[in-house]
C-alpha cells in the first residue's frame, strides 16, 4: 500500500472515531426517535426534492459535456454518483463520476476528472453567493462573504493561468512522444478547448451558475421540508448556516463512509452560532442524513438501473466492467 493510501485510511479512520464521537453526544436513541416521527407528506416532498437535485445535477453536467451528454443519462450519471458518494468510503464516491461519465458517453478519464473539478468549482461558488446571502439574512456582515468570494475567484484566475502555462510546457515536450502521454496531452488540450469554449459561451457558463446556485436553494428547502416533518420547526435562515456548515464539514479529508461525522459537525458548528444546542443540532443533523441516504438510495437506484439497461448510452455489459473495475480498485488500495 503506498504513502498516500496509508494516509487516506489514517484520515479515514479519524472521521470515523469523530462519526461515532459525534453520534454518541447526540445519543443514537434520540436520533433514532426523531428520524422515527417523520411524517409521510413532508418525507415525500423531501424524496420529491432529492429527485429534483438529481435533476438540476444532471442538467449541469450537460451543460459542462457541450451537449455530448442528453439530459437523462446525465441525471442518472448525477443521481448514481450521489448514491456513490453516500456509500464508499475515503472519498471514493466523488472519482466514481469518472467511470459514470464514461459508462453514459463521455470518453477520456481526464475530460471526466475536468468536469467533475468544474462542479466544485460551481459548488463553492454557489455556496459562497448563499453564504453571502445568509450573512445578510441574519444581520451579519455580507462584505466579508463577497470578500470571499472575490478571494476564491482571484486564485482560479491565477490557477487557470498557471495550470495554461504548465500544459504549454507539456505541449512542448509531449508533442511528438509515443504512448500515453501524446493521448494524455491530446485529451488534456481538448478539456482547455472546452473550458474555454464555456468561458466564451456566457449564456451556457451563466446557466450553470445559476443551475448550481438553484441547485443549493433546493438542497436548502429539502433540508427544511425535513425539519418539519420531524416537528421541528426552526427558521430557515438558521436551517441555512446549518446547510453552509454541512458543506464545508463535507469537504473536511478527514471524511469515512458518506460524510457521517464531518458533515454534523459541520452542521452543529455553524448552529451552534445561531443559539441552537449542539446535541439538539447534532441529533437532527444525524436524522437528516439518515433520511437523505435513504433518498438517495431510491433516486440512485433508479439511476443505476437506467444506465444499466439504456441502449442509447452504452451496453449494460460495458457499464458494469467499468464499474467493477473501479470498486475493484477502490478495494485493492
């Protein structure tokens, strides 16, 4: 096992002992019996809500591919890779888009590995604009979140300036090279050719910002739906810091099985700031995900299914090799 591998499951075996720490303050029965009052009608809306996320995720992924991927198939690629990310452990979940985006249509590994850097791109934008907005909301300071915002746009310009100046240099030695490299900077000019392109397109680059700023507000408005199906009915400026801290807790390395841990700390965290007690916070944060996993499994299921048996991506066969391959060697790390 090399270096790295060993420090992921290091990392991962942190998030775990923090999941069950967090867990154990929040008390599994009281998460249990929350989780367990849940009314149907609100349940149903939030299950209605997590198809609609697969949705708008599949539609941006479409606008990211140029139109190379049809709207169906990038929603079930979107819904299988939430249902991935839910599952697997070490961040495993999040590079199971790769082979997805093969399976449904778009060739090349690194063309995949672009356009799932481009929809964390978008995501912390948006989650950036709605950190910004929910400043606002709670008589906060907005100028800093812009501030941020501005930050986090200054160091891509500088990313993307540096990263054209690396492949130039690639150009130039790789160019006439046997083998994989002359393939790798073939597919690696053709994702700039693509970012570009989206830059020069303002209504299709617009889109999808908008598309994952919307993308948020229902996650938001899922979160809330969920509250209140489980009696809980706090106000949904406060429901929104929760959400802005789940998603930076999220990003934590220290991530195990689907987030459990970070994601509650993250969320009890950011609430704790509002007056919310952090085993109340913590309690239904852990309810929330259970609900949300169990979503996720449905809408990625169905997903899953689609991929497999769709003429019109690629043949179920070809599908689950590429997949296989990819839990194989999540396995043997």
């Amino acid at each position: 096992m090399s270096r790295s591998r060993r420090t992921s499951w290091w990392l991962g075996g942190v998030g775990l002992l923090l999941a069950f720490a967090l867990l154990l303050k929040a008390e599994p029965a009281e998460v249990l019996a929350l989780a367990g009052r849940a009314r149907w009608p609100g349940l149903l809306a939030a299950l209605a809500g997590t198809g609609l996320l697969a949705l708008l995720r599949g539609a941006r992924l479409s606008l990211l591919a140029g139109g190379e991927l049809r709207l169906n198939p990038s929603t079930a690629v979107a819904a299988v890779a939430q249902l991935a990310t839910g599952v697997l452990p070490l961040r495993l979940g999040e590079l199971a888009m790769i082979p997805l985006l093969q399976a449904a249509g778009l060739p090349g590994a690194i063309r995949g590995f672009s356009v799932l850097v481009l929809v964390r791109v978008l995501d912390l934008l948006a989650v950036l604009l709605w950190a910004t907005a929910g400043a606002a909301l709670i008589g906060g300071s907005p100028a800093f979140a812009a501030a941020m915002l501005a930050s986090v746009g200054l160091v891509l310009g500088a990313g993307w300036v540096a990263g054209t100046r690396v492949l130039r240099r690639l150009a130039g030695r790789w160019r006439r090279a046997p083998g994989w490299r002359r393939k790798a900077l073939r597919q690696l000019l053709r994702v700039r050719r693509e970012v570009v392109h989206l830059a020069r397109s303002p209504a299709r680059a617009g889109v999808a910002v908008l598309v994952s700023v919307l993308l948020w507000a229902v996650i938001w408005a899922v979160t809330v739906v969920l509250l209140r199906a489980m009696t809980l009915t706090w106000p949904p400026s406060r429901v929104l810091l929760g959400v802005l801290g789940a998603a930076l807790g999220s990003s934590l390395p220290i991530s195990s099985v689907g987030s459990f841990g970070t994601q509650e700390a993250g969320w009890a965290a950011a609430l704790a700031g509002v007056g919310v007690p952090p085993q109340a916070a913590l309690a239904a944060g852990f309810a929330c995900h259970l609900w949300s996993i169990g979503f996720t499994f449905v809408i990625g299921g169905a997903g899953l299914i689609y991929l497999a048996s769709s003429r019109s991506t690629t043949s179920a066969g070809s599908f689950r090799t590429r997949l296989s391959s990819f839990l194989r060697s999540g396995r043997r790390a």
